[in-house]
C-alpha cells in the first residue's frame, strides 16, 4: 500500500476536505441506497396489491363463467377488465380451467382457447410474492377460487416498464443530486478547513521561511477566536525570538572569546616586546656611556639589532594574524612559525613545555587557505594551553597525510568534558555554559569539508583535524 | 277560441285521461335484446322516453340476454311487446304478431355478415373450416340460422365445422370476438356491423366481411297475438309506427341509423323461413 503513505503526505487542508468529500459520498451512496431501497419496497407492495386486487376481483367476476366453460364470457370479463386497467400495467391475462387448458385470455391470438396454461405459469409467482426484478414483465399466477374451491387458474403478466424507468430516473437524480450535494459541501468543507487552518499553513510557511530560519508570525495573523492555535503561535513567536537572542548570544560570545584571547596575546606580546626594550634601553645606554669603546658599541649595536628583530618579528606575526580579507592566502609554513611566535609566550608563561613538529611541506599546505587553518590551530592551542596548566605540555604536529593534511594537538592535564566535546564535535545546539572557540573550529573544519577527531591517549589529549586536499583553496 | 279539432282532441284526451292514471300503475313492458347496440345507454333512454311520449303512459324497458328469454317473457305476459328477430318470430309465428318492422336504408331487410380477422386470408364459408367462430344468439337469425343453414347445406353442422363454436349473444360481441382474435370468425347483424362501421370504426376495421346473405326481413317488434286487441298493445303498435313523425322519435331513430318502423307481413320473413326450412331439413 503506497497510496495511503501519500495520502499522508498530503496537506492537512487538502486531507480534511477530502476526508469530508468521502464520507459525504459515503452518506450520499447509503441514503441513495435507503431511498432506493424503501421505492423498491413501496412498488413491490403496489405491484403485489395490484396483482392481488386483480385476481382477487377477476376470480369473483369469472367464478360462474369458469364452471360454465363460457369461452366468450370469459373473454368478455378479461377484455372489460384489461380495458379498465391501471395505465395498462397488465399486459396479458389468462384464464386456465382445472384441466390447465385455457378458457381465454386477452389476447387469444398469442393464448389461442384450448392452449395448455402450464407453459405460461412457467416463472410465475404468487401475487403477493411478486417482486421487482429487473424483468420488465412479471407473470403471476394464482388459482382460480369459487365458492371455496379451486375450479381454475389465473396467470397475468404485468407490464412493470414504467416502475423500472421510475427507479432508474430516481437513481439518476439521486446520483446527480447527491454528486451535486457532495460538491458542494465538499468544497464548502475545503473552505471552511482552509479557513481554520490558514494560521497553521502560516506557521509552517513561517518555520520553512528563509531556509530554517524561522521568523515570527505577525499578529494580525494570530487567530485570536482560536485560544489553542493563538497560544501555538504566540509560543512559536516566543521560540523564534529564543532562537534570534541565543543566536545573537552566541555571536557575542565569540566576539567576547575573540576580545579575551586577544587580550591573552596582548598580555603576552606586551610582555615579549617589554622583555627586550629592557635589553634595548640597556644597550643604548651602554653606547650612550661608552661611545669611545668601538667593541662596547659594536656588542650593544648587536643586541639591539637582535632585539628589534624580535620585534619585528612579533609585530609581523600580530599583523598576519590580524591582517583583514586574509582569504584566499595559501597557508605556508610561515604561519606555523607565526602561530608558535603568538602561542608561545603564552606557554612558557605556565612553564609549559611546547612540542612543536612541522612535517608538512610547503606544497602540501599550500593546498589549504591561512585563515581558517591558522584560526583553528591557534584556537586549538589556546584551548590546550589553558587544559595543560602549569608545567604541561603541549604538542602541535602538522603532517601531510595521504590525501589531505593532518593538524594534531596534544595536551597534558585534564580530560575535555562532555560539553567541551559537544562543542568540538557535534552539531547540535550549543550546551548552555562555556566559550565558542570549540565550536567555531567545529563549523570552520566543517566548512574546509574536513574532520575533528578526539582521543584520551592516558594522560593525553589528542584532537586532531584532518582537512582534504580538495577541501583547500589551491591559490 | 277552440277550433274544432282542437276541442275533439281535448275530448278525447278527458276520455283517455283515467284510462292512462289507471294503466300509470302498471306500467308498458317492452323487451329489448341486445339484438342491436345494446351498451348505449343513450339509445335505450331515447327510446323510453319517445314511447312514453307517444303513447302517453310509463314505459318500462326490459333487457333480456338471450332471444329465447324474450320469447319466453313476451309468451307467458312478462312483457307486453319486445324488438326481437325474426327467426324467434317465426319461431312462435302461432303465437306473435308483428307490431312493425324497422326500415334500414330505405327497406325493412338487412343481411347477415360473415366475418373474419382482417388479415385472414378466407374469402368463403368453406375456407373458414377447422376455426373458432362466434355466434350471436342460437335464436339469431343473422348471428346463427344464416351460417347454420348454410353449413347445412355443405351438410355440416357447426360443432364439426368449427373448432369451437361460441354464443356471444350480441351482435357487438361477435365483432369483438373476431376482432380481438378469440375466434377466427362470426356471424354478425349486418346492420350492426355497419352501424358499428360508422360509430367505432376502429372495432370493425379490424374486420373483413367475408360474405353477405340475401336479403331477409329485418328484426321486427312484436306482441302477443291475443293481446293485440290491448289498448297498450295498440298503442305500442301506433307509437313505433309513428317514430318518424315527431321529433323525439325521429331522434331515436337517428341514433339507430334508421329510417322508420312501418307495418309488414309475415311474408317478409318468407327468406327466414326458407333458412329454418334447410335447417330442420338438415
């Protein structure tokens, strides 16, 4: 059975109109059939009443006659009695004698006198058996009743012509009628359901608008009349507007996550750059004071030259990291360099040991875009650092796989949680609690068409992402 | 002012005036057979009331079924006077009188008419042999003596002749008879077969005269020979005589297609007689 799942499949508004159409045609075919049925029984009484009254008066009126065999008078009752007949409903009559040989019949020239009667009592019943058959001529036959014994027979033919074409003009206009009838209210019905369920229809529009979007009903389209539906909707437009705040909540988390990792690193940079302006200031006044010693001068020129090379560096790293409109930039082994030149400030600040492995080529990264991958590894990083604690260690291994790149991130210390994995590895609405970092590797690796995956090697943390070739931006 | 006539005339109506309270009682019965149109209520009421007027005293109409009935009636006083047929007449000749005879087309003959089926192919009695035929009346001298004696003739009889003889006893119904197919022949009135003709045409052309008789005197009235010295009886006698000449009786006779009723002799019935003659030669 196919039909009856895509029956369900159709609209509630088409089903309900057709569901009323059914069970009006339904109604339609039973009363029809009870009309139909109580016409049959009120033509079988009249046909039976008139066989009856009939043969009853015939039997009265021939009872001398018929014990005379008087042929011509005989006749003469059928003939007077047929002429007097109702809309020549009886098409033939015959009179038989006890011997079964008929006296006469209205219609000597197909029942000549003397013909044997039990040719015409073949098929027929007695006049208050008969019914409507289909057969346009019925025959009854009864015996022929004088002064309490049976002195002859009766067999008449009834023209029932008209009584099957009244039945069959009743059917037709029932038919017509109740086809008419059931239209009519069938679609009276489709506009009614229509009518209710137009704000159900507008709630469904309004959760498949804008591709899964859902946006609000508006309230003029609330059905106030309808306490059920308006609380439905007034809870829907409830839930929409959940949805807008906890997805404007979510964006400003990672804006705020984005704000605080940036202040990590300003920390750290404010304390890489601190470091070696000590060193610079030093130096300067090193060759301030001994400006005569050429070796003096020539040893602080060269610490103050690698010490504002680290700043550049620093600075240059700060820059890519934060440089705009990045996509589109192959990812290079630079970047790693740069990642490590942001992160590790931030490890050696926990005493961290870092492990920090580079296998890729430049060929093989170059398959993938900078900005994600950088994005990720750093997010990656910085969420190992903070679960490494003090004295942890944090390893960072990129490997060109097979056909693809593979990012790994160790870490000592604490297992992620449920939520944490949640937010690194599913899908599913964000857990309640926590930042967005997780989740925003999740959705850029997903969008790279790469995988996440998480293991707990004893006291390690393993994630490790593994990004298709295809799935880069080959520049 | 009265003139002579007219005075005479008042006299004798003083004179008749107890003789018709006294006969008011007992009213004139007059038979009638179905011998002509014996279902037209309208004829059979004309009739009455032409007589009654005609002869100044209530009328009352009595009908028979059969010619026998009549005879029987008019022979043991039940009825004063009767329209009969002529072989019945001939019958009792010792016994009845006539008190007129109609005139048909200008003559008091008519014919006797055998007839079949429209369809039917028989142009003669002969072809007719081995079907049901329809008699009028066993004292009928259209609806039986004429095809009986002639059968006798052939040296037959009807009951070996036919399949099935039947009595209608009306000249109407053997025209039913024969048209509605209940026997493939009969013997018929000629003059109600055309009277018919005229009147319910319909009837008739589902008919076809296979032969005609001779001429033969037509059904007369009649009366008790020892009563026809009876005032009543005379009057009767006047009163159909006189049909033609007012305008009530030439009414009834309009409605039965017929000219007059005039005085005639036995001899008219000379026809008949030679029929009864070969039939109880036969």
């Amino acid at each position: 059975m196919t039909s009856l799942p895509r029956f369900r499949n159709l609209p509630v508004t088409v089903r309900v109109p057709l569901i009323t159409a059914a069970l009006m045609i339904l109604m339609g075919v039973m009363a029809s059939q009870s009309v139909l049925s109580t016409l049959g029984r009120v033509q079988d009484a009249r046909l039976s009443e008139t066989a009856r009254l009939h043969v009853e008066g015939l039997s009265v009126a021939l009872g001398p006659s018929v014990l005379r065999q008087d042929v011509w008078e005989v006749y003469d009752i059928l003939d007077r009695a047929r002429a007097g007949s109702e809309g020549q409903r009886l098409l033939l009559t015959l009179v038989a004698d006890e011997r079964g040989h008929v006296l006469a019949a209205t219609d000597p020239r197909r029942v000549p006198v003397g013909a044997d009667a039990t040719d015409f009592e073949r098929d027929a019943v007695a006049p208050q058996a008969v019914r409507m058959t289909g057969d346009p001529v019925l025959r009854v036959a009864a015996p022929l009743l004088y002064q309490g014994r049976t002195i002859g027979g009766i067999v008449t033919e009834l023209d029932v012509t008209d009584l099957l074409a009244e039945r069959r003009r009743v059917a037709l206009w029932l038919l017509v009628g109740n086809a008419l009838a059931t239209t009519v209210l069938a679609f009276g019905g489709w506009l009614a359901v229509a009518r209710i369920l137009r704000p159900v229809g507008a709630l469904v529009q309004a959760m498949d608008a804008s591709g899964g979007a859902p946006r609000p009903i508006p309230e003029t389209e609330i059905p106030h009349g309808d306490p059920g539906l308006a609380q439905l909707i007034a809870t829907y437009n409830h839930m929409t507007t959940a949805v807008g705040e906890r997805a404007e909540a979510e964006r400003r988390l990672a804006d705020r996550e984005r704000f605080v990792s940036l202040g990590r690193l300003s920390s750290s940079l404010a304390h890489e750059v601190n470091n070696p302006l000590g060193g610079l200031l030093n130096a300067a006044d090193t060759i301030h004071t001994y400006a005569d010693r050429p070796d003096v001068v020539r040893q602080s020129a060269e610490l103050m030259q690698r010490g504002l090379g680290h700043l550049r560096d620093v600075t240059r790293a700060i820059l890519d990291q934060n440089r705009l409109n990045r996509a589109g930039q192959p990812l290079r082994p630079e970047d790693f360099d740069d990642l490590r030149l942001l992160f590790e400030p931030e490890a050696l600040s926990h005493s961290q040991t870092l492990d920090w492995q580079v296998h890729a080529g430049a060929t093989a990264l170059a398959w993938q875009p900078a900005a994600p991958v950088r994005q990720v590894a750093l997010n990656l990083l910085l969420n190992a650092g903070a679960a490494a604690g003090l004295n942890g260690r944090v390893g960072l291994t990129v490997a060109n796989g097979g056909d693809g790149l593979s990012i790994t991130v160790t870490n000592t210390g604490a297992a992620m949680t449920d939520a944490d994995l949640a937010r690194l590895l599913a899908s599913g609405p964000l857990p309640p609690g926590g930042g967005v970092g997780l989740r925003l590797v999740h959705d850029i690796v997903a969008g790279l068409g790469g995988t996440v995956h998480h293991d707990r090697m004893g006291e390690q943390t393993v994630i490790r992402v593994d990004l298709p070739v295809h799935g880069g931006n080959h520049a | 002012m009265l003139t002579r006539r007219e005075a005479m005339l008042t006299g004798v109506a003083a004179c008749a005036a107890p003789m018709v309270r006294a006969q008011t009682a007992a009213p004139f019965r007059f038979a009638l057979t179905p011998v002509f149109l014996d279902n037209d209520a309208a004829v059979i009421s004309s009739l009455r009331a032409a007589l009654m007027a005609a002869m100044g005293q209530d009328i009352e109409l009595v009908q028979r079924r059969t010619y026998q009935e009549i005879s029987g009636a008019l022979l043991d006083g039940s009825v004063d006077a009767a329209w009969t047929c002529g072989y019945p007449f001939l019958q009792h000749r010792a016994d009845l009188s006539l008190i007129g005879v109609p005139v048909w087309r200008g003559e008091p003959l008519y014919q006797s008419y055998l007839i079949a089926a429209a369809d039917d192919p028989a142009t003669s009695l002969g072809n007719l042999r081995g079907g049901a035929h329809a008699f009028s009346d066993p004292d009928s001298n259209s609806g039986y003596l004429v095809t009986a004696s002639d059968l006798a003739r052939m040296g037959e009889t009807p009951d070996r002749f036919f399949s099935r003889a039947i009595f209608t006893y009306g000249h109407r119904n053997v025209v039913r008879a024969v048209a509605g197919g209940l026997t493939r022949s009969g013997s018929v009135d000629g003059y109600v077969w055309e009277v018919l003709n005229s009147v319910e045409p319909d009837l008739t052309a589902r008919t076809r005269v296979i032969s005609r008789s001779e001429m033969l005197g037509f059904p007369p009235f009649v009366a008790r020979r020892d009563r026809m010295e009876e005032a009543g009886v005379a009057a009767c006698a006047a009163a159909l005589q006189g049909l033609d000449q007012t305008s009530q009786g030439q009414a009834v006779l309009r409605l039965l297609y017929l000219d007059s009723v005039q005085a005639a002799g036995p001899s008219l019935f000379d026809g008949i007689a030679l029929r009864m003659a070969v039939l109880g030669g036969g």
